[in-house]
C-alpha cells in the first residue's frame, strides 16, 4: 500500500463523496473502498503523467 498525500480540501470532497455513496444505500465500508480506490487511480495516473512530462 501507499500513501496518497491530500490537501484539506481534497480529504473534504472524499468526505462528501463517501457521504453521498452512503445516502445512495452503499454501506460506509463499500462507500470507502470505492472512494479510495478512485483517489489511487487518480494518484497513479498523476504520477505516470509527471513521469512523461520529465521526459520531454
């Protein structure tokens, strides 16, 4: 596993995104693990693209 260092704001909008998932009927744990699971795409798509930048 590693770690994924988010701002305020970004911890903020995961909040909110879990909390919404949980209005929808998603328990929290499904809730969490597919917010989670988005952030690391995100994190690892940011990385190989600032990878690629390094290169050109």
């Amino acid at each position: 596993m590693f770690d994924i260092n988010l701002t305020h704001e970004q911890q903020q909008k995961a909040v909110e995104q879990i909390q919404e998932l949980m209005a929808k009927g998603i328990s929290s744990g499904e809730a969490i693990q597919i917010v989670a699971k988005a952030l690391r795409e995100i994190h690892k798509n940011d990385k190989k693209n600032s990878r690629k930048l390094n290169f050109l």
